[in-house]
C-alpha cells in the first residue's frame, strides 16, 4: 500500500544526504513533493531523480534560517499542489569542537538559527495547512538531542531544543489529527560532516567518523519512511541510542562515559 501516493510532503535539506535520500525513497510511492535546501542546483537533480520514479517534484531554494523564506516554501507549495500533508523537517547542520577551544561564539546562534528555528519556522506556517489535512510532522533530530555529547555543545543543544519544541508541540496537537515523529538517528553516512564548522569556523577538514562503518543514508531513509507510515512517535535508530536513554536514568555517569568512546572511535 503506498500510503503517501498523491500526497503534498515538503522535505527540508533535501539536495543531499539524508534527505536526498529520504525524497528518493518517497519517490517510488508517487507523492507530490517539494524540495527545499539552498542549493538550487542540487535541488533540481533530486527533483529529476524523484521524477523518474514517479513522483511529481517541485524546486523551492529556501534557507531555513531565514523566516520568510519558510513562509514563502510553504506558500509555494500549497499554491503549486493545493494542499500540505506531510512537513519534514531535516535541514541541518554540524559542528565539531570543544568550547574551550571555541574562538566564534556566532557558531552557535548560526546552528540554533538552522537546526532550531530552521524547524520552528516552516512548522508554524504548516501547520494551518496540515491541521487541515490532519496530516504529519516529522522530525530528523539525532541521539545528541537525547543526551549529551563531547565536541557538539552547539549541535547538541540544538538537538535538545528541536525534540523539547517537538514533544510539546505534540501535545498540543493531541485532538487535532496532527502527528509529530521524532527521528534519532545514529551516525549515518552524510555530508554534514563535510560542512561542519570547527572551532574558528572553518570546515572541519577530515571527518571524525569512520564513513564505512556506519549507516548508510538509504538505511536510514527507509527506516524514516517505515516510522513515517506507523505515525510513530519516535524512532531510535540504534541497540546502543535505546539502551542508552534508559541506563540514562539509573546510571547517567556510564552514558557519559560511552558518548566519550563513541565519539573517540568515531562509529
């Protein structure tokens, strides 16, 4: 059954990684899509990919950092298809250093301008649109937005503040029809590390992760779908993210200890 045939999802940070991939796994259900990520000439190839397998895909350069641009992706859309059923929030970016070492403090507005405000913006002007369709809101958080982790101050907080925004907002929507899924994933291959910031703000030059040995972007795109199609309230996409939000509670000092390994193994 293709549960989203015909269907109005919009998907944030879809010129590359997992929401490319997330747009191409849609695709085969022949949804009606708009993409959005600044990059219009990334944007017009996942377009011409989605097409090919049936979906029909429109192109919205938007940053969504910047209000306005929200508002105007979710005018856009509703103008070209009539309708908004499902929101993916899942533009973002990284970044990687410890805040001793940290020497522009504005990183840290930029990434809870993008990763925060960045979902706060597009789902505000959505929401009318999807309470109307009692239609989705997803969420591509991460496990940083569950629990802290060395040399993401910045990228954590965000996180935290994107899942707080999110679980509260589905409390509000409890008898609207509106679903709200939360997406924790664990590393997966993607290019936000490739773009992730350092300490002076200069990208990172080699990636703390060992690309080969971590998920794949596909993967996870298939997993978000699955949970998509559930209306399910959160997905946790790794054996080690699940036992760590309990062992959390009864023993907190054990998950620092394992975030510290974690990201010094860099998988």
């Amino acid at each position: 059954m293709a549960v989203y045939a015909g269907k109005v999802v919009v998907v944030t940070g879809a010129s590359q990684g997992i929401g490319k991939a997330l747009c191409l796994e849609l695709a085969g259900q022949r949804p009606r899509l708009a993409l959005a990520a600044r990059d219009a000439a990334a944007l017009e190839s996942v377009a011409v990919a989605c097409r090919s397998r049936g979906a029909e895909a429109l192109v919205v350069p938007t940053d969504v950092a910047d209000e306005a641009a929200c508002r105007g992706l979710v005018e856009k859309t509703v103008a070209a298809f009539s309708a908004l059923d499902v929101l993916v929030n899942n533009a973002g970016m990284g970044m990687l250093a410890r805040l001793e070492d940290v020497t522009d403090l504005s990183l840290y507005e930029r990434l809870m301008r993008v990763n925060y405000l960045g979902s706060v913006y597009p789902t505000a002007y959505a929401l009318p649109h999807l309470k109307r369709s009692r239609g989705q809101i997803v969420a591509v958080s991460s496990l940083a937005g569950l629990s802290g982790v060395p040399m993401r101050t910045a990228y954590a907080a965000t996180k935290h503040a994107q899942v707080g925004f999110f679980d509260s907002l589905r409390v509000e929507l409890r008898e609207s029809g509106v679903s709200v899924t939360v997406i924790a994933p664990y590393f997966v291959q993607s290019e936000i590390r490739k773009r992730s910031p350092g300490p002076d703000g200069r990208p990172v030059e080699a990636s703390p992760v060992r690309e080969d040995e971590v998920m794949s972007a596909g993967e996870c795109a298939r997993l978000v779908v699955r949970a998509m199609e559930r209306r399910q309230r959160m997905l946790v996409m790794s054996f080690k993210g699940k036992l760590g939000r309990w062992a959390k509670l009864v023993a907190p000092g054990l998950v620092d200890r394992i975030a510290a390994e974690t990201v010094r193994r860099g998988k």
